[in-house]
C-alpha cells in the first residue's frame, strides 16, 4: 500500500531556546547602548534649543514692550522665527526654557502689566 505524502507525519525542529535567549539579549544591549548615546545627545539639542530661545527673548525683549495689548503681544512672538525642535523633545525643551527663565526680572519691566 503506498502512502499518501500528505498523510505522512510532519517533523518539527524546535528552535534551541538558549540561542534565540542570547540574540535576544544582544538585541537588548545594542539597544540600551544606543540610548546611552543619544541620550547625551539629546540633552544637548535641548540645552542649545534653550539658549537660542533665551536668545531670541533677549534680541525682541525691546520691541514686545512696544506691544499695546494681548494680541500684539502674541502676534509679534508667532511672527519670530523659532528654532525647529522635534515634536519629542518640544515638551522637554519648553518646560526647562520656562524653568530658567527669569520671571522676577520680567515682572520689574511690567510687560505683562501693560499687556494683559
């Protein structure tokens, strides 16, 4: 009696669990080192995206006093040119800018005041 080939029963290879267990730890090691790296990196970016904020503040400082009400105020700083930050790190960028920013000195100019 032949046998039918599809009948015949199937030999499954297990693949060695230990193997896959060390390229899976490999892949977790590149990927904790490539955090490593580009997390120096991105401090960096931020750092610099901070300063330049800080910057652009202090260059239009004298023209925003010039400004006579809340829309002008806001129309004038959405007309500034702003550095491109990523999406991912605007968050982080934003919340450190406004933590160094001096808000003690702004109030002494009474910007705010006269704006809002």
């Amino acid at each position: 009696m032949s046998k039918n080939p599809f009948e015949q029963p199937i030999k499954r290879e297990e693949p060695p669990i230990e193997e896959m267990r060390k390229k899976l730890d490999k892949a977790k090691k590149m990927v904790e080192g490539v955090k490593e790296r580009w997390k120096d990196k991105i401090e960096e970016f931020v750092e610099e995206s901070v300063k330049k904020l800080k910057k652009l503040w202090e260059e239009n400082e004298e023209e925003a006093r010039k400004k006579k009400n809340r829309n002008e105020f806001f129309s004038f700083f959405s007309s500034l040119h702003l550095p491109e930050i990523p999406p991912f790190l605007l968050e982080r960028t934003s919340n450190k800018f406004l933590k160094e920013f001096d808000w003690k000195e702004l109030e002494k100019k009474e910007i705010f005041l006269k704006v809002f």
